[in-house]
C-alpha cells in the first residue's frame, strides 16, 4: 500500500483516498461540525466570534473557508468582533 503525507498534521499514513491521515480526517469532520452548527445558530457571525465560542482555531476556521465548506455571512467582516 502506497504511503502519503497528511497535509494537515504532516506525518505518514496509508494512503487511504483522502488527505488526511484517520486522526486528522477524524478531528477535522468533528471541527467542522463545530462551526458549522454554530454558524448555524450564530448568523453574521465572524471567524473571530466562532474561534472565540467554540475554541476551534482561527488557521482551521480559515481553511474550511477557503475550501468552501463554509461561509460567512459578510465576508469583509471575517475578522471584526463587532
């Protein structure tokens, strides 16, 4: 079986057709969750707000932004805490 990289985290794993090895594939699905719920919730809210509520990193919050999994109302507003 072909080894790979996680892009998240760094280390070898199988390759098991995704990016991340089962730790972060793990963790990532349950962070998502996270935000998403409190989006959800929390309309207009920014990534400032979310990492502030819920713990999860601004760097991750970013990254599920970017890949499209998530978004925010007023993308200016990404970083005010107003």
């Amino acid at each position: 079986m072909a080894n790979t990289i996680c892009r998240i985290c760094g280390k070898f794993f199988d390759k098991n057709g995704n990016q991340e090895c089962p730790e972060c594939y793990k963790k990532d699905l349950e962070e998502y969750k996270i935000v998403r719920e409190y989006i959800i919730n929390h309309r207009g809210v920014s990534a400032i707000d979310i990492n502030a509520a819920t713990g999860i990193s601004i760097g991750v919050i970013l990254r599920f932004l970017s890949e499209g999994r998530i978004e925010l109302a007023d993308k200016s507003a990404a970083f005010s805490n107003d």
